[in-house]
C-alpha cells in the first residue's frame, strides 16, 4: 500500500474469516437435542420443559439434552426413546 491509496474499508475486511469464526461460536452454543418419552400417563400430562415444549397426548417430544432433562433421566421420570 503506497501512501496514495484509499484505505481499505474495515467493514469489508477478512469477511471470509470473520464469518467462520462466529459460526465455529454459534456452533459451540448449540445445545444436542434428545428425543423422550414420559415415564407414566401422569408425567404426561404435568411434565414440562420450560425450553423445550410439553408432552402430546401420544409418542415422544424433543428436548435440549441440559442439566434439567439429564436429572429428569436419572430419576426415571422420562426416558429416551429407542430409534
């Protein structure tokens, strides 16, 4: 760059690079997904994911695979569905 020449745009710059970077964080944020299914009828019916959704009436629902779905797991109270 010689003393004559417009300065590059600082917007436009290592766009390739900056791209990658932020989606190599977005992908980091990711939470997995876990397909379950309630223990009991009752469960069904009161069990909640306060990020996911509630249960249907029938089959199984995705949840974020968080601490709250693992204790869920623990305690017996869903299970994951087999594929």
């Amino acid at each position: 760059m010689t003393p004559g020449d417009p300065a590059p745009d600082p917007k436009s710059t290592n766009i390739p690079a900056k791209k990658s970077r932020l989606e190599a964080i977005a992908e980091g944020k990711r939470v997995p997904m876990v397909r379950v299914v309630p223990a009991s009828e009752e469960i069904r019916r009161v069990l909640r994911h306060p990020r996911g959704m509630a249960f249907r009436s029938s089959g199984s629902v995705e949840w974020p695979r968080d601490k709250l779905t693992e204790r869920w797991l623990r305690d017996g109270s869903i299970t994951t569905e087999e594929s």
